[in-house]
C-alpha cells in the first residue's frame, strides 16, 4: 500500500508524539474516532456500510505572550476509517477547524476556517451528532440543497467575546476571495449559559448566495435555541426554532422549522428521541417534512461509547430532505418525495 507525502508527515508527526501526552509545553494531540453499521432505505434501495462518522485528528496549544495576551492555534484534520464513498482513499481528509489567533481580556480573534458562529450556537443540542441521527436532517437544512446554514467557514474571521457572567458573543466574517461573485457570508451568535439553563440566539446573512440556483439572492437565517437539565441532571430538554428566508423573491429557502428533544441517563445508559419538523416553502406545497429518531448510549469508559438508534425522514411529496450530514460517509439524500431511514450500531472514543 502506498501513503502519499502528506499522510506519511502526518503519520510521523503523530508517532513522535505520546499519545494523550502533550507533545510539548503548549502542544496537545487529540482525537475523535466514529464509527458505525447503517443499515440504511434511502427511499428507492436498501444498503449497510461502515460509516466514519466525522472522525478527526486535532493538533492545538497556547502561548503566554505577557502582558494578559495569548496566542492560540487549532489544526483539525477529517480522518477517514472507512473507504466508501466520499473517501479520499488516505487517512487524511477534509481540513476541519483550524484557525491562529491572539487573545486578551477584551476577547479574542482568530482567522482560519472554522464552524460559523450561527452553527455552534445550538451544536450543543443536537443529541445525535456526528451520527445518522444529525439534527442537520431539518435544522440548517433546505430540501435537495443540503446544509448552507450549518456550515465550517474557509477564509474567515471571528472574535469571541469574554465569557461575562455566563454571556458570550461571536462574530465572524468569511470573505468570497472572488471579485466577480462577491459571495461574503456574516454570521453572529450570543449565548447564555449558567447551571441547567442553556440559551442562544444567532444570525446569519448570505450574500449573492444562489443556494435556490435562481439568481445568486441574498438570503438569511435566525435561530434561537434554548436547553435546560432537571432531576439532578439526568434528564435534558432540547429546543430549537429557525426560519430561513430568501430576499426579494418566493424559493426554497423561505422555510421555517423547528426541533425538540429530550434524553434521560439511567446508569451508564443515556436513553434519546428527537423530533424535527420543516413547513413548506414559499414555493409550493407539500415541500415540507418531519424527522424523528430514537436510541441509546451505553458509556464504557469516560472516553467511550456504543450506541443505536433508528431515524426517518418523512418527507412530502414535493419535499428531498435526507439523514446524516456531510461529516457522515453514509449520509442519505433520497429521490424526491421518497421517506429514507436507517438503523445503526456504532462506537465513539475520544482521547
């Protein structure tokens, strides 16, 4: 088997680095490995694949400059442990968050690419991430045009504000780097978050987008989402609310939806379900859908995980929602109009 030059670095840097050690003074190796059985219908067939399920390695550390400033990096890598499609064929993949900044009392600011801040402002409340069960199946989703709204962000900019009294804000800029298109994007989120109580609310703006493939409109997303624990936190509530909305023109990207879902631990086993629900958009009718999922954590260890669980998407008849998410190597878009489930087994570990 031959290893091109970048994964041989890459394989040489990570073998001189004690695993779960820091490599140096500032310098931490980490990693998230995710895999799992689909057994998926994507509407028209039937198929079981082993999916990696954003699996990825991260390089990042910090340095006291003096003076109450710091300097920060993060290098993210996708790592593919599987071979199936969307495979690169190596073990490195797509760059994931991975970003330089400075930061001080008055914030920090960082350029790379990153997850927008209108992303992470309820990743915490997706219940399923990095599995088939993604809330992604509605939430920053728009029927047959994927994911625009729950996006990492290349060419970008962002300062985070200072934690201040459970408050934080985040703004970031990514530029097009494309004069004849002029495609910006601005995103911002404030979150709240103290004991059980979890809130946020974000905004995010396209320009000269073309996501409805009608002529490159501006288009736009707010959410607010809101997460609170009860009976000593062993049982957590999940809301979010989201509309979409193209300017100056009725497309597919004028819809609202909205998502809720609860888990309960008993022992080391965390039992989940989720429910999402897309209206139509301004288009036509029955371009809507709903989306539920149901499963169980067992915990191993503090570092792993199995699971199962079951999701559907029921889409209308004019509707092309799918599973998973562009992380997920079994990820589903179905034909038009067709309802894809899956069933899957699969283990995380961190380290």
């Amino acid at each position: 088997m031959r290893l091109c030059s970048t994964t041989l670095t890459a394989l040489a840097l990570a073998a001189a680095l004690p695993v779960g050690v820091q490599a140096a003074d500032n310098v931490t190796v980490y990693g998230k490995a995710r895999t799992s059985v689909d057994m998926t219908d994507n509407g028209t067939d039937n198929l079981t694949n082993v999916s990696s399920n954003a699996s990825r390695l991260g390089f990042k550390g910090i340095e006291d400059l003096g003076n109450g400033m710091k300097a920060f990096f993060q290098f993210e890598t996708l790592v593919n442990l599987d071979d199936g499609a969307g495979s690169t064929g190596t073990l490195l993949g797509t760059v994931r968050n991975s970003y330089v900044g400075v930061a001080t009392g008055f914030g920090s600011l960082l350029m790379g690419a990153t997850d927008n801040p209108y992303k992470v402002a309820t990743g915490k409340l997706d219940i399923y991430g990095d599995t088939m069960g993604d809330f992604n199946a509605i939430i920053g989703n728009v029927s047959g045009a994927g994911t625009p709204y729950d996006e990492r962000e290349p060419n970008s900019i962002q300062y985070w504000s200072p934690n201040v009294e459970g408050f934080q804000f985040k703004a970031g800029y990514r530029l097009d780097e494309d004069p004849a298109v002029k495609r910006d994007r601005y995103s911002v989120n404030v979150t709240y978050e103290n004991g059980p109580l979890f809130g946020s609310v974000a905004y995010e703006a396209h320009k000269n987008d073309n996501v409805s493939g009608a002529g490159g409109g501006d288009t736009d997303g707010i959410k607010v989402g809101l997460g609170y624990a009860f009976n000593e936190e062993k049982t957590k509530l999940g809301l979010v609310y989201e509309i979409l909305s193209e300017d100056d023109k009725a497309t597919v990207l004028d819809r609202d939806a909205w998502y809720v879902a609860l888990t309960h631990k008993v022992d080391n086993n965390t039992f989940k379900v989720a429910y999402a629900n897309a209206d139509d958009n301004d288009v036509g009718s029955n371009t809507g859908a709903n989306w539920f999922a149901v499963g169980v954590d067992h915990s191993l260890s503090k570092r792993t995980t199995v699971y199962a669980l079951y999701a559907k998407t029921n889409n209308d008849s004019g509707a092309q929602y799918g599973l998973g998410t562009g992380g997920s190597s079994g990820a589903v878009k179905p034909h038009t109009g067709t309802d894809p489930s899956t069933f899957s087994v699969g283990i995380n570990h961190d380290f």
